[in-house]
C-alpha cells in the first residue's frame, strides 16, 4: 500500500502541471485581461486606474496622447502613449513572453509562492485565509447534514423499497431535487428572513456585527442562526442525490446470493444488513465524497454566497475571473486541485479500510 501511495503523491505533480497549463493557455488566449482592462479605464479616466500606473491624475495627462499612429495589440489601446501601455506590462509581468510567465509561475508554486492579487494589493494566501472560513463552514456543514440524513434515509428506503413511505419520500425529494439551491435561496429568504412572511433570519452575513461583545453561548447562538438558510439552500440538492445513490446501492446488494445465504443461516435483518451488505454498499458512497466535499466548498456555494451577501471562495473566484485577476486564479485553481487529488487519494484509501480485499497495488501491477 506504502508504494501505491507513493506512486499517487509522483502522480499529482504531472497532474498538477497538465491541468495549469491547459488553463493558462486558455486564460491567456480570452481578451479583456488585466492589461486591456487597465487601458480601458484609464481611456474612462478612472482614477483608481492613473493612481496605480503613475501615481496622479496629473501623470496621466502628460502620458495619454492621441497618437493615431501608435499600433498596439490590445483592443482599446489607440490614442495612449506606447510608454504607458509598456508601463502597464510591466507592471502586470505581461513585459515577458507568456513561455516565461508560465515557467516562473510553476518554479514559484513549488515553493508554495502564489503570488499578490493584481487588484487587492493582498497575497492570494491571505484572501484565501481570509474568505476561507465561510466556505467551510457552509461546506462543512451542508456536507454533515446531507451524510448524516440521506444515508439512514436511504438505507430505510431500499429496506422498504415499494412500500407508501418510499414512495411518499421519493415524491419529496424528486421534488427538492427538481428546484436549483440558489432558488430554493431565494424562496427562504421570501418566507423566513422578512421577506413576505415571517422574519426569523438574519439576510445577510455569517455573524452580527456586535458578535465580539457577545458570550460564548450568544455567539455560538447568532453563528447557527446567520448560517440556518445558506445550508439549508446547500443541503437540497445534495440530500436528493445521496438518497438515490444510498437507496440504489443498498438494493443492488441486499438482491445478491451472499444476502440471502446469510438470512438463511438465520442471521437477524440488523446482522444482515449492518454486518454484510453495509461494507459492500457504502463502497459507492465514499467514492463520491472527495467530488461532494470540493463542489460543495469550492463551487456550489458561489451563487448561496452572492444571496446570502457571504463573502467566501466562491465569491472570490467569480470576481477573479471577471477581473481577469491571474494571480488569483491561478492561484486558486492550483490549491484546490491539489486538495482535490489529495482527497481523491483518501478516498481510495478509505476503500481498503471499508472493504480489505480492495487492493489497488495489485490492481495496477
């Protein structure tokens, strides 16, 4: 098992490297990146844009000349001083061919040195630091909850597979799974946080704004109520989803030879169920756990996030990319891919654990 792992951990950095590259050849390729952005405002007088490239207004004035003659490769760009937009380039690392950006971009990663964001005069580590805590607590919990009643529910389901409470439950989650989260965000919001109806929830925020000058028991208080309806809205899709999954797995099982040996042998429904076809059917489900834990962090609450007015991961890539913020997203997508590749190794792992005649070693050679 020692040299199976070892050959996953060698596996991730190919991965890694193959997976930057594709992005940064596309990335580089669509317009409107941070240089292009850049002479657009200053073309718009954006004063934020002259205080970053020259410091004052009054800079800009004597860089900005109508030159017709001047060519340049970025859309926009005619009318501005070839000085400034070599200035801009410069000053976004865009002065060096894309080949040794990619190259010190990758020499950089390996040390684990991701970089300032373009915009936010702040490392990609510290805005991931500081947004990092929402994410997780909306992934965390929405992921709890969803393990904690999809899969009883599901094993009851395939246990009383055809029976009125399977079919009244599998009406209910048809039903949940049917409405996107973000809608089902916004139906919350209308019923219970003083939309319509009722004002039992806060609208926006992971906590309130006098949550320091509160005790501990107040603060754990205002933390479950702030986070009720985000979760709530995470926990619909997932929940729907790992129900069938658990159901069907359960049941592929329990119609198998080795099921019906062990109630022959006048095992107990309990014994069966938890001390045979248990092993065997949760296979399925810790497969999917690494994706189930990724999307919900890093992806499924993007839109819960932007509702809720919860500044978390989602959030911050979305604007990275609509800001072409290169540092960020880079940045981003490397951290969470090799979080991604390292649960995926845990889950694999954890298959040996569940179920010991799982050898992957043996599979490979």
């Amino acid at each position: 098992m020692a040299a199976y792992i070892l050959r996953r951990l060698l596996l991730i950095i190919p991965t890694l490297i193959g997976i930057l590259t594709i992005n940064f050849i596309i990335i580089q390729a669509a317009p409107g990146g941070p240089v292009e952005q850049t002479i657009a405002q200053l073309q718009g007088l954006d004063t934020s844009a002259t205080a970053r490239v020259s410091g004052s207004q009054n800079d800009l004035s004597t860089q900005t000349v109508t030159n017709g003659s001047s060519e340049s490769s970025y859309r926009g760009a005619r009318g501005i001083d070839p000085e400034l937009i070599k200035e801009i380039e410069e000053m976004y690392g865009f002065d060096k061919p894309a080949h040794e950006r990619f190259w010190q971009m990758l020499k950089n990663y390996a040390m684990f040195d991701f970089g300032e964001s373009l915009f936010s005069d702040k490392t990609v580590v510290a805005l991931i630091i500081e947004k990092l805590p929402v994410s997780i607590s909306l992934g965390l919990w929405a992921t709890l909850i969803t393990y904690i009643v999809s899969i009883p529910l599901g094993i009851r389901k395939a246990v009383r597979d055809g029976t009125p409470f399977d079919i009244w439950t599998s009406t209910a989650i048809i039903i949940g799974y049917s409405i996107p989260s973000f809608l089902f965000a916004i139906l919350l919001i209308v019923i219970f946080a003083g939309g319509t109806w009722l004002d039992w929830f806060p609208l926006r925020g992971l906590t309130s704004p006098d949550f320091d000058d509160m005790t501990l028991w107040q603060q754990i208080k205002d933390y479950f109520w702030h986070i009720t309806l985000p979760v709530t809205a995470l926990v619909i899709g997932g929940f729907a989803t790992m129900t069938m999954l658990t159901k069907n797995s359960f049941l592929d099982e329990i119609n198998k030879q080795y099921v019906l040996t062990a109630r022959a042998k006048g095992l107990s429904e309990n014994q069966v169920l938890y001390g045979h076809v248990f092993r065997n059917a949760m296979l399925i489900i810790i497969a999917g756990m690494p994706a189930a834990l990724i999307s919900i962090f890093f992806t499924g609450s993007m839109l819960i996030e932007v509702i809720f007015s919860l500044d978390g991961i989602g959030l911050l890539g979305y604007e990275a990319v609509i800001k072409r913020d290169y540092p960020v997203i880079f940045g981003t997508l490397f951290i969470f891919t090799l979080i991604g590749l390292l649960l995926k190794l845990i889950s694999d792992i954890t298959y040996v654990m569940v179920d010991p005649r799982i050898d992957f070693e043996s599979r490979e050679s």
